[in-house]
C-alpha cells in the first residue's frame, strides 16, 4: 500500500511540475520499489485481494506509460497529456483505492 500510494503520488508530483521538466529520478525509483513490492504481494496475496492489485497495478502502469509517451511526443508532457494522466490517477484513487485496501486489511484479518 505505501509503495503504491508512494508511485502515484510520484507520478502526480512530475505533473504539478511538468512544464518545468522536473528529475524522473524520484518517480523512476518510486516505481522500482512497487514493482518488487507488487511481485512480493503476488507471491502471498489472497485470490480476492489478487483480483483488487493486478486492476490497480494495471491502472499505475497505464497511467506512467501515458506520461512517458506524452513525454517522449514532443520532449515534455503536454497540457491534454496531463490531463489524461491526472484524470487516470484521480480515478485510480476514486474507484480503486478503498477497495484495494479493504481487501487487505480483511485478509490480514482472517489469517491471523
């Protein structure tokens, strides 16, 4: 859960910024660290929370490659970029988040 919310507010950070064409450096580590922590989570994860982080995971991942190839276009993301990247984001949180994190705390929950 850190890593995730860590990613996307990486991710979010880069777009406050974005016509400054802010260091990837920090969002590149963010992402580095959720994907190992991902992976970790696949290993021990209930099949319902399993069906609540790979729709999360995917919606992350779709959100940095819409801002990496923003990016790429024209060397810096563009005003309608960053708004399809923030609206991913936003919808991440709004419609993902919660249920991702319920999920977890129930199977926590039950295999103590």
């Amino acid at each position: 859960m850190a890593t995730a919310r860590n990613y996307r507010l990486e991710i979010l950070n880069l777009l406050h910024d974005y016509k400054e064409r802010p260091d990837r450096q920090y969002l590149e580590e963010a992402r580095r660290v959720f994907v190992v922590s991902f992976a970790e989570a696949q290993l021990v994860a209930s099949a319902d929370v399993l069906n609540k982080i790979e729709p999360f995971n995917m919606s992350l991942a779709g959100a940095y490659h819409d801002y990496v190839i923003g990016e790429r276009r024209t060397g810096e993301i563009s005003d309608n970029d960053f708004e399809v990247v923030r609206r991913m984001l936003d919808d991440i949180w709004d419609n993902q988040w919660n249920a991702m994190r319920e999920s977890m705390r129930k199977d926590l929950s039950t295999q103590g």
